[in-house]
C-alpha cells in the first residue's frame, strides 16, 4: 500500500488542488474528491486535468501530517487553488465555519432530508443491528486482522509529538477533545493512545 500526497492540475486554467490518498496502484486515475474540483472535471473534461506524485509514504499518519503542512490556510485562500478545507483527514471544519453551508444543514434537517440524526441512539442502532447489518455473524480473517492491525501502527515520529502534547496540554476540562482536533482522530483512539504509549 502507498499514502501519497499527490496535486491535480487544471492545464486548462492552472488551478490546482493538493491531496491525501491512500493506493495500490501509483498509476491510478483518481484526481481527488474535493467538491469544488470534482465541478471543475466536470466543467473541463477529466483529460484536461493532469495529476502529479509530490511524495510517498510508508504510513498514512506521515502522508497526512505532510498533507496538513502543504494544505494550509494560506493555502486555501489562494485563488488558483480548489481545496476549501485544512489538510489532515477529513471532517466538518470548513462546514461549520461557513454560515451559508450550516444555513444548507438547517433547511435539510428542517425538510427531514437528514432524519437518520433526529432518532435517538437506541433507533439508530436498530438501523444497523441484526439482518441490517451486513456483516452480521461474520469475522475478520487472520490476514485481514494483519492488515488492519498494521494500518493502526504509528509512526515513531507521530507517537513522539503525539506524547510531547499529552505531556504539555493541561488537564483541564475537555483536554481529550482538543487532543483530538489537534490529532485529527476520535476521541476513543485519544484513549487509546494514552493507554498504550502514556498509561
């Protein structure tokens, strides 16, 4: 498996958008994701859009922490760029700065377009519980447990900066949260980390 960070450029208008993306194929034909650029193929044609390999690495944490070095703010607000989010791995955060996009999620919730959010935990379950579920009374093969096991390893370096911020942040109110905004994870694998490499 490769994690690139990889740039799509628009030949036509020079535009560009910089990326994360996780492959077995260097070769492949994928440009990126981002909403504003899938318009732009869409306007301009996929050949007239050309995809450059910046780096390769051996883990995803290291592509990503490269990624959120080069997609930064001053990044996004160029004008020859179509990435309107901070790079690192996903999430809302450009979502819930923008009025206009949470002026979008009020209507869609207000139409039921978005209903699944408005059922309490116990009916989401349900949802995708039992026969729902599609991997219901199945398990992972040994190999497969490699693997995942393998993705989840951290790097040296992320584990470093990683504990030098758990040593420095206070433990006040909602420290776990903010560790996970800065680390761009969950907070159950903040938990996780702590237990394994600070516990």
């Amino acid at each position: 498996m490769y994690y690139i960070i990889y740039e799509t450029k628009n030949i036509i208008n020079n535009k560009i958008y910089a990326g994360y993306h996780k492959t077995e194929n260097l070769e492949d034909d994928y440009l990126g994701s981002g909403k504003i650029l899938k318009k732009a193929i869409k306007k301009y044609d996929k050949k007239n859009f050309h995809k450059k390999i910046l780096y390769v690495f051996p883990s995803k944490e290291e592509a990503l922490l490269k990624e959120i070095e080069i997609v930064n703010e001053e990044f996004i607000k160029r004008d020859d760029t179509y990435n309107i989010k901070l790079g690192g791995e996903g999430g809302w955060d450009h979502t819930w700065s923008d009025p206009k996009r949470l002026k979008a999620i009020r209507k869609s919730f207000k139409e039921g377009r978005m209903k699944g959010w408005q059922l309490t935990f116990k009916q989401r379950s349900k949802l995708c519980s039992g026969n729902n579920n599609g991997f219901e009374g199945k398990t992972h093969s040994k190999e497969s447990r490699k693997k995942i096991g393998e993705a989840q390893k951290l790097d040296n370096k992320i584990i470093k900066l990683r504990l030098k911020d758990f040593k420095e942040i206070e433990k006040s109110w909602g420290w776990k949260i903010k560790l996970g905004k800065k680390w761009k994870v969950s907070h159950t694998q903040v938990n996780r980390f702590i237990k394994t490499y600070a516990g």
